[in-house]
C-alpha cells in the first residue's frame, strides 16, 4: 500500500472530493451568471447576497453569522460585492453608529437570475442519485459546516 493510501491523500478522499464538488458547483454557476449578463458576480458573493436576499438590510455582525463567516471576512467580501454594484452601506437610523448592508436595484434584478441558476443545479444533483439522495447529501453538509 502506498503511502498516499495510507495517509489518505488521494483524489478519493472525502475533503478533495468536497473541495472538488464545490469548485465545479461555482464553475456552474459562474457560467449561467455570465450568460445572463451578470459576469461581474462571483458565486463566492453568496456569503453575502443568500443573507440579504432573505432580509435585507443587515448589520455587518448579523451578515457574518449568517453568511458563516468572521467580521473580517465579510468586511472584505463586502468591499468586493459593492465595487460589483450589488450592495451599498447606509447609516442605521436607530443607531447612527451602526451601519447597514443594503442590495441595490442591480442585485434585485440578479436575484431572479440566481434563484434560477440554483434551481438548475439542485436538479442537476437530483439527477445523479435522486432528489431524496440529494437532500440527504445538503443535510450532511450542512451539519458538517457546523462543526
């Protein structure tokens, strides 16, 4: 046995086949964005446009947790997705303080474009083994991404 084996440094390991799945999903959906006219839009964005397109107008905290990352992160997300157009900071009026991330009239005209796409790949995955399969397999992940 070799030692990639032993160490289970192979292409069928759980976390390559993780990272590879989810690099392929975001080749996916970069595409459709592109075809429809928004290849400014990178899927890594969703971090922070899932979160406001559930409840708009969020503080920056409150995005973070939601979106699954630090306070750092998303403020560096955030200055990517506003260069793209998509969100703009507004002072909260009950606190002036705190700021607020708000989607912009580009990004409610790119919702209908992600909910699409997203529409088509889930039945992609439904294809490979069946749409029960295929939530089991979202359950999964998203009991993995909490640990």
């Amino acid at each position: 046995m070799s030692r990639a084996n032993d160490l289970q440094l192979a292409r069928s390991n759980l976390g390559y086949r993780l990272a590879k799945a989810s690099q392929r999903w975001n080749e996916l959906l970069y595409e459709r964005f592109a075809r429809a006219g928004f290849a400014h839009v990178r899927p890594s964005f969703g971090s922070v446009l899932i979160p406001l397109f559930e409840e708009d107008g969020l503080r920056l905290g409150e995005l973070a947790r939601r979106g699954g990352v630090s306070k750092q992160t998303m403020t560096t997300m955030i200055r990517h997705v506003e260069a793209a157009g998509l969100v703009q900071r507004k002072r909260d009026a009950t606190d002036g303080r705190a700021v607020l991330i708000e989607l912009t009239a580009e990004a409610r005209r790119f919702e209908p474009v992600a909910e699409r796409a997203l529409t088509e790949l889930a039945g992609l995955a439904d294809n490979i083994s069946g749409p029960q399969e295929a939530e089991r397999v979202s359950e999964w992940l998203g009991a993995f991404a909490s640990l």
